[in-house]
C-alpha cells in the first residue's frame, strides 16, 4: 500500500459508510489517511476509526483535492454528481449505487470476479469504477463456479431484502413500526411504498419506465449481462425483489438451469471451489445459511443445495449475503486496486 495514499469516504455517516470505514481499518490504513465526507446535514459530525474518530467534512470539488481515491456510499442521485467532481480532482473514484452501472464507458467490476480489469495493464476511459448491486454479486458468484462446471442457462432469483438496502433512513422505519404496532398504532409508510412492519412488500425501488419490472430488478439482468460478457456468454439473471422486515441481510432462493445436468454432489462440489462462497448444507442437522449467521462475513452463505428429479438440469439453492458488509468491501477492494494505478 502506498505510505502518501489519501482515501475519502462520501457517506460516512450511513450504513455502509461506516461499514467502510471498519473495513479499511481493519486493512491497516493509518487514520490520517482517511477523511470522511457527508452532505451538509452531515457536516462536523463525528464518527468512529478503530479507537480515533474523524470528523464529517461537505463533499465538494475542492474537498477531493489531493485525494487518490474516493469510496462513494452514497445514492445514485448523488453519486451522478460528486463522481466527476471527484475525477475532475485527480482521484480514483469507486461507487456503489446504480448511477453508473448501465455506462458502458464505465467499468463495471465486482471483486473476485473481474478484479484484474482494475490494474495497470488495462485502460478505461475516466476514471470512474462502478459496482454491481449486491444481489447480482451474489447472484453471480453463486453462478459462476456452475457455470465453469456444467454452463448455465439462466438463473432466477427470489431476493429477500433487509430494510438497510434503505439505508439509515430504512432501519429507522422498522424500528417505529416495530413500535407503533407492538402499541397497537398503525404506522405510515415513509420510506417504503408500504407498511414493512410485520409485513412482506413485493417492490423494492420504483419500476422502470412502461414496465413491471422494478429497477433493483432489471438492474440485475443488465448488471449480470456486462458481468458476464467478458466471458462470452450471458447467463439470464432475473428475479423478484420482496422487502422483508429484518434489518440486517439478504436472503436469496436461487434457481438455476444448467445446460447439463449433474449430480447434487458435484453441484455441491463446484460452490466449494469459489473463494467468495462458504457452503453451509446439512440441513438434516439444521445448518444452512441465514442472514444472522452472514453477518461481519464477506463471504456468500450457500446452501439447501436440491435438485428436482423430474427436471435434473434445474438446481436450487439458498443463500444469505451482508449487503451493507459485502458492499463495503468491495469498495475498499476496488479503491486499493485502483491506487495501485499510475496517477
């Protein structure tokens, strides 16, 4: 790692922020070469670096100065503009919402998938780096060692999504809810179209424009299809998105076609050979993945491996994934991967 390496942290203050922040102290980075930055409700607050703290600074264009890397964890909306500001300053800029991910002229990477297209030997245009949406990374992790064994058709994704794909703003809601109904109230959704209390909401994001699907959704298909492509074929990932009242973690039941059928066992076998999974799949004994074991855990839980005898080319499988946990360390993984670049 470079002595004189400065990194910046946009959305210091929300949950994956502060994820970030315990993931590059954890790495090591020396805490005077972090600074974190917030929006300007944020500003001159304090938050947690090991036993130091930083305090919030604006991000602006003339904040990003002489920063070699910037780890956006902030939405979309804002990631469209303080991306090329923080280019126009000189650094290399990683951001985890969707502002970037249908750009082709900007890389899309997921970490210990196509992590080599980051180093000096490759060349994009800017300097801007996007990253897949959560359950795509899963998603496709989960599919890739398959598709290297025995080729894969498509995959089809049930996800079941913690309020903290909302942020600060969505684990406060469940947390009023929560209250409100165990005191016999009946809350007003805020954040989510729909009471996620004690409930289940088959929409997570808005829909696209003329269509059923909603953008979490279609970001997957499209996010897999780049992903993929590199590799000259194009596995279909598509799903449904369900906000589930847990505020931690998502859970994905997973169905996928392989274009030759085998054995549990060998399926089984494959999922172990990829370091971003761990197989947890004895469920005789009632091990198998959930979203309270995942946490803290950059790896994807996988397990509940099954196969249907009428139809031996679809597999099924269950997995639980960190989401605020895993993007984070993707951040970080690309952002160190960048500064290893020439300026």
């Amino acid at each position: 790692m470079r002595e004189n390496l400065r990194i910046g942290v946009v959305g210091a203050t929300g949950v994956v922020g502060r994820e970030v922040l315990a993931n590059l102290y954890a790495r090591d980075v020396p805490v005077e070469q972090v600074q974190a930055f917030g929006s300007e409700r944020s500003k001159g607050l304090e938050v947690e670096y090991g036993e130091d703290t930083l305090e919030v600074e604006r991000a602006s264009a003339d904040a990003f100065r002489g920063l070699h890397v910037v780890l956006l964890a902030t939405p979309a909306e804002a990631s469209r503009t303080l991306a090329p500001a923080a280019q126009a300053a000189g650094a290399w800029v990683v951001d985890a919402s969707s502002a970037f991910r249908g750009d082709g002229n900007v890389p899309l990477i997921l970490p210990g998938f196509n992590t080599e297209a980051l180093g000096p030997g490759f060349s994009f245009k800017g300097r801007v780096v996007s990253l897949p949406g959560i359950v795509t990374s899963a998603a496709v992790h989960l599919v890739e060692p398959l598709r290297r064994a025995f080729g894969v058709v498509r995959a089809q994704v049930t996800a079941m999504m913690g309020v903290s794909s909302a942020g600060v703003r969505g684990i406060a809601e469940l947390e009023k809810q929560t209250a409100d109904l165990l005191s016999g109230r009946e809350p007003e959704p805020q954040a989510f179209p729909h009471r996620v209390g004690f409930n289940l909401v088959p929409q997570v994001g808005g829909f696209m424009v003329n269509s059923p699907w909603t953008e979490e959704e279609g970001g997957w298909t499209l996010e897999a299809a780049r992903l993929f492509a590199a590799l000259g074929e194009t596995p279909v990932l598509a799903g449904t998105a369900v906000q589930v009242p847990t505020f931690h973690g998502h859970g994905l039941v997973v169905n996928v076609q392989l274009k030759k059928a085998g054995p549990v066992e060998q399926v089984r076998a494959a999922l172990k050979t990829s370091p971003s999974l761990k197989v947890l799949d004895a469920p005789g004994e009632r091990v198998y993945p959930m979203p309270m074991l995942v946490m803290s855990d950059p790896a994807v839980h996988v397990g509940r491996v099954r196969a249907f005898p009428q139809a031996p080319e679809w597999v099924t499988l269950f997995a639980s994934v960190d989401n605020a946990g895993r993007a984070a360390a993707h951040l970080v993984d690309a952002g160190l991967k960048l500064a290893e670049r020439p300026a």
